[in-house]
C-alpha cells in the first residue's frame, strides 16, 4: 500500500505490468524519419529539411533521437493539397 500525497488514502500500487503495456503501445506508435520517409516516398534528407524549416509533420525529440507519431504523420499527410478535382470550364 502506497499513501496517495493528494488524496491522503492508501491506494495499491499501479502494477508495473500495466505501466510496461502502456509504455510498450506509445513507443510501437512511434516513427522514425526513414519511416517516415518511405510512408512519404520521399528522401530522409526531405524529411530532415521539413524539421529545419517546420514545415513537415509534428516531432517528438528524445536527446539527438527524432521520432513521431504515427497519428500526426498522417495529419499531416491528410492536410497537404491534392489535385485531381474537377477542371474549370473554358468559356
């Protein structure tokens, strides 16, 4: 039993099993930039220039170790114009 500082209660401990699942799901999420480059199609180095000048996808950085998300890749990816509409009638 563990006294809870901010409810003054005795409460179990998480169990380390549950933290390590959860801990395990968050870091599978997580892309590297060649990942993200071959989602893309493009080059790492177009990936890395995104980064430099804050235009590509949202990063998390772990000391020199550049990962992201899954979620916000795809954001990101979604949020890009696409062409192929309709064209314009000449006239």
């Amino acid at each position: 039993m563990v006294i809870d500082p901010y409810v003054g209660k005795a409460r179990q401990p998480p169990k380390r099993e549950d933290h390590m699942a959860t801990f395990n799901n968050t870091l599978e999420t997580l892309l590297n930039e060649r990942d993200v480059a071959r989602i893309t199609g493009l080059s790492v180095a177009s990936v890395r220039r995104w980064r430099l000048y804050r235009q590509g996808p949202k990063y998390i950085k772990f000391g020199a170790a550049v990962r992201y998300r899954a979620a916000d890749v795809a954001a990101f990816i979604e949020s890009r114009p696409s062409g192929g509409g309709q064209r314009a009638e000449a006239g």
